[in-house]
C-alpha cells in the first residue's frame, strides 16, 4: 500500500512537471513590447495645429533663403516681411518659434526612443504573440528566418512599424511562412538584439529594422479559408500582372 502510495505521489508530481513543461510562455500583447520608461514624454509639436505647424515650417524655409545671397533685394526685403508676419502670427498663438526649432534635435531623440527601445522586462523571456509572419532570407548558415508584425500589410502596402514593433523571428522545425502575413502564434525566447537587414518585399527593397529577436519553440499557425484564397487570388493577380508586362497588356492568343 505504502508503495503504491509513493507511486501515486511521484506519477503526481511527473506530471505537474511535464503541464509546466508544456505551459506555453507569457502571453503578450504588441502594446507590451515598447519600454514603458521612454513612452511619455514633452513634445511641443504634438500641441500644434496643422497651420501652426506649416507656419512653423515656413519659417524655416524663409530663414533658410535669407541665409542665402539668392534673390533681389525687393524679394528679400519681401521674404523679411513675410517672416515677421508668419513670426508675429505665432506669437499670437503663445509660441516662441525660436525655443520651438531649438527642441528639434532633443525631440527626435526621444521619438527615436520611444520607437526602438524595447521592454527590458521581457528580454531573454519565454512569450507567445500572435501577429503576421512576413517570409526573409534564410541566414548564411541556412537557418530559416521570418519576421513578425502586429498588422497585415506592413512592409508590403503599408510603412514598416516602429522597430520595437517588429521582431525577426529563428524558425525551428520544417514551418515557414508560406505566403506574406500569415496569421501565426509564436512561442519562443525573446532577446532585445536590434538588427537591419534590406529584403526584398511586394513594393520593393525594404530595410527591415527590428528590436527584437525571437528563438522559436512552437508555431500555430491561424490560417483560415479566408485567408488561403486571398493568397491564392493575389498570387494570381501577380502571375496575370507579370504576363501582361511581358507583352505589353495584349493577350498571349492575339
């Protein structure tokens, strides 16, 4: 009996270690992957209205020819006037067009921040996220390599994301994407290693600037019916548009 008893026990915690074997890691959300820490920030130009901010640009563009020695005395002389105004007009609104170009620089900085630097909470953590597989080249040791996205089209009809919102991805097993954003749930080790890599995409060459670096464990795919004749009727579209650049849009019968 005892030693049925102590069976029991050990099968018992054999298998509480193979759930938490199995456990997949901690699920994230794209909102979690930026750092938290560079998010907020002052950035006078968020304040400004569309006019205020074209006013803005204006006088950069005034000041920058009035630099120069081009132009006749009448069109700087009118250039002048029309910077004093533009100037005045601002001042009006409470803006100091000065101190507002002097935060240029520092204001990029913290942009930059804010898009590339990645949570350190989550660096060298095993996650699941879900997102679009974008196929790459294989690495120089043959390696098959993707990258994630947190939205369909991105890089192909639609600008890359910010680099803290992408994450190229070290497959394992036989599975790569078989077609541009695929639907997939990935599980795997997350390190905070930027890269860049320049790749081929449906618009053309595009740098792939990535914060993240994804060591695969498992792969579930979320391909629907949908989803496949899409992919089918835009490889279709491609083959027919390649056709009809060969010969000129006629018909290979005429």
């Amino acid at each position: 009996m005892r030693h049925s008893l102590l069976f029991a026990v050990f099968a018992g915690l054999v298998w509480c270690g193979a759930l938490a074997m199995a456990t997949p890691g901690t699920m994230l959300d794209w909102s979690d992957l930026p750092d938290p820490s560079v998010q907020i920030f002052e950035d006078p130009y968020r304040d400004l209205s569309p006019e205020q901010f074209d006013d803005i640009l204006y006088v950069v563009r005034l000041r920058g020819r009035l630099q120069q020695d081009g132009g006749t005395k009448e069109e700087r002389q009118k250039w002048q006037e029309l910077l004093t105004e533009t100037e005045d007009a601002l001042a009006a609104d409470g803006i100091d067009a000065d101190w507002l170009l002097d935060q240029r620089e520092i204001v990029t900085e913290r942009r930059r921040k804010a898009g590339t630097n990645g949570n350190p909470q989550f660096d060298g953590q095993t996650i699941t996220l879900a997102g679009f597989a974008i196929p790459a080249p294989s690495d120089p040791d043959g390696r098959p390599v993707a990258y994630l996205v947190p939205e369909r089209g991105m890089c192909s009809h639609m600008p890359p994301p910010p680099p803290n919102q992408m994450i190229r991805v070290l497959l394992n097993g036989d599975w790569t994407p078989s077609y541009f954003h695929e639907p997939v749930r990935l599980t795997g080790t997350l390190k905070i290693d930027p890269t860049v890599q320049n790749m081929m995409v449906v618009d053309g060459l595009m740098p792939m600037s990535a914060t993240f670096q994804l060591e695969t464990e498992s792969v579930e795919t979320l391909e629907t019916e949908a989803d496949r004749l899409e992919w089918k009727q835009r490889a279709a579209d491609r083959i027919r548009a390649a056709g009809n650049r060969k010969t000129g849009g006629a018909k290979a019968s005429e």
